[in-house]
C-alpha cells in the first residue's frame, strides 16, 4: 500500500529555497511511489509553488492561511491563532495521511502549522528547520525573552525534528537542548541537464567567470563577495564577476563593482531559468551570513563547479562529499579574495576532479535520497 504524506509549507516566500526544498522532496518521495499531498496559503505569491508542485505529481490543497511574514508579534500570533490551527489540524483530519512534514524555515516559523498537525491527531508529526537562526537570538531585541518562551513551547509540542546540516543541528540544540531527539536528513535536488546558453553578448572578454546565483539580500553578504574579488583583482588576477539575481542590496552592490570596469562584471537580474548560467562559470562562490544547506550551492557543486564558501552552515557537509570546494573560514575581503586566487589557480585540477567525482557527489544530494531519509527520520520507512 503506498505511503501518503502531507507536506505542509510555511508559506514564507515566492522566491525562497524553503519552497523549492518541498518540490525536490516531492520528486523524491513520487519516486519511491508515495502519494504526496501538500498544504499551501491561497495568497498569490505562492502560485509559482503551487503549479511546480502539482507537475511533481502532488495533489495540492489551498486554504487561506497567514505565513509568519505578515504577523506584526511573529510567532507570538502564530502560537495565539487557534482558528489557524484549526484550519490546519481539519485539513489534516481530511487527508488522514501516515506522517506530516512542516517546512519550518527556522525556530519561530510555522508553530500554528505544528501546533495544528498535533491537534489532529491522526500521524506522526515532523518539522524540517533550515536556518534555526539561534546563533545570535539573545543579541536581538528581546531575544532572551523570546529564547525562553520558545523553549517552553517547544517542551510542551514535542514533534520529530529535521534539520538539513549538521551546524544547523549543532546550533539548535546548543541554544534549546530539548529533551527529545532530533535527526538529520541532507538535501536532495535533480541535476538535470542545462538547456540553452545565455546570451553571451555581455562577456566579450575570455575571462574566468566566478558566479553567484540568488537574492541579493543582506543575508547572502555579497559586498563580502565583491569585496574579495575587488582585492583579487589589486593583486593582478584578471577575472569576470556574473551576478545572476536581483534584490534589495543590488544598489549597494552596483556601487561597489563601479570601481572595477564595467566589462568585467554583469547583473543579469530576475531570471525565470538561472540555472542556465551555470554553464558559463567557472567558479561558484557564496559568502552569506547564514544558510542551511543552500540548493543553489548543492546544484552548482553537482554540476562538477569548484566553489569557494565561507563557513556557515551546510558547507561543510558538502565539503565534505566534495575535493572541489574550498571552506573560507575567516570572513573577510582578503581571505574570500586569496581563497578565490587558490581555485583559479588550481581550477583545472579540481575541474578535473570534480569530473571524475560528481555521480558520487549527485547520488548523494539526490532527491531519492533525500526521500529515503525522510520516510526513515519520519518513522515510516
């Protein structure tokens, strides 16, 4: 008899990873024959998700719920919402499926969903966190206070636990130290093949391409990024910059790379297949504050592209599967910069080694695997 689960989203992002981690998960888990259903928010922002999950083969349900984002007291409101949880804990009832998985995000995020698939009853419970974001709570406005009521709430619902990077895991249970298990489950995405090249009108000089593709938000620190490659290029080492993304920071970031000429680098801006320019660089690089275990890091490290990452968390669990990604452990300019001036050059031996290593590295961070270990981190293997 086949497997049914309910994935239920956070509902946190149009653009986000979180979201896409539910899509890979639902290929995975049609792979080993599942049958997936999947809780989404009505709100617009979330139709992308809604049509990417329903080509996986999930039968998606909407209901009108409110992500975390649009709460002005955050979880405060979620743990308070028992028409929510009601919402949440009928939907439940209605699917009767053999576990429910809620996409928490990080360790405020989602806690009306879990509360509500508690509340039903009917299957086991689990919640994937990708960044608990506990590292610096108590530094925050009324962190401590929040860390407290957090920690009551999370004794009081206790629930499977997932967590997609060993520093993600280490960082959760150093901060709560909760009196229940906790599991770890990497991710998993496809490699498939790229399609067409990007217009390569921009780039009329052959150069080494070092890339980035995603948000440009303050947690993905790309003025760290270009800061390094600026001090790269001070050194004499000729390369291109390929931004591939848009975002809040991108004015900032633009101001910065005016003091390198302008054929040197290039913003593609909002691309609807970004993947497409990882055929053109060389080098993969990202120097954020924060992750869990990024896709954007996992698809370009599968694809057989040396990286340089600084060390938060999940690149060392990737460094780990890999020879061809260089952990920064000091996150500065001139460390991201002689961290880049390594690979480039040494970028053909590690090409060549990501070459001859890359099947190994996608049967791991495959979305089969990923399933596997949820099914088994869920119980019901």
């Amino acid at each position: 008899m086949k497997k049914r689960l309910l994935l239920i989203s956070s509902n946190s992002s149009g653009r986000g990873g979180g979201e896409r981690y539910l899509v890979y998960l639902t290929q995975g888990l049609r792979l080993l024959d599942c049958e997936v259903h999947v809780l989404l928010s009505t709100v617009n922002y979330m139709d992308t998700w809604a049509k990417a999950l329903d080509a996986e083969g999930a039968q998606v349900h909407r209901r009108d719920l409110s992500g975390l984002r649009v709460r002005p007291l955050r979880f405060v409101q979620a743990i308070a919402d028992k028409k929510q949880q009601q919402k949440v804990a009928s939907v439940c009832k209605e699917i009767h499926p053999d576990a429910i998985l809620v996409n928490q995000q990080y360790d405020e995020d989602g806690l009306d969903y879990i509360t509500g698939a508690l509340n039903a009853d009917i299957a086991t419970v689990g919640g994937v966190m990708h960044m608990p974001m506990t590292a610096t709570k108590n530094q925050r406005p009324f962190g401590k206070q929040r860390g407290n009521l957090l920690r009551k709430w999370y004794i009081q619902h206790p629930y499977r636990l997932l967590f997609v990077s060993k520093g993600s895991l280490a960082e959760f249970r150093n901060y709560y130290n909760l009196p229940y298990p906790d599991n770890l489950v990497h991710h998993g995405c496809p490699f498939l093949e790229i399609g067409n090249e990007p217009d390569l009108s921009k780039f009329p000089y052959p150069l080494s391409t070092i890339g980035f593709i995603g948000q440009f938000v303050p947690q993905k620190n790309l003025q760290l990024l270009v800061e390094g490659w600026l001090w790269m290029r001070k050194q004499g080492i000729e390369t291109r910059l390929l931004l591939v993304g848009d975002g809040s920071e991108r004015n900032s970031i633009e101001k910065l790379l005016a003091a390198a000429p302008q054929e040197t680098w290039h913003i593609t801006g909002w691309q609807n297949h970004p993947e497409k320019y990882l055929s053109i660089i060389d080098i993969y690089a990202m120097t954020s504050h924060f992750e869990g275990l990024p896709l954007a890091l996992l698809e370009a490290v599968g694809r057989g592209l040396p990286a340089v990452v600084t060390n938060f968390n999940g690149a060392v669990d990737v460094a780990e599967h890999t020879s061809w990604v260089k952990v920064v452990t000091k996150s500065d300019p001139v460390s991201v910069g002689k961290a880049l001036a390594d690979t480039i050059q040494n970028l053909s031996n590690l090409k060549k080694q990501a070459q001859d290593n890359q099947e190994t590295f996608r049967r791991y961070f495959s979305p089969s695997r990923m399933a596997k270990d949820t099914l088994a981190a869920l119980g019901i293997a």
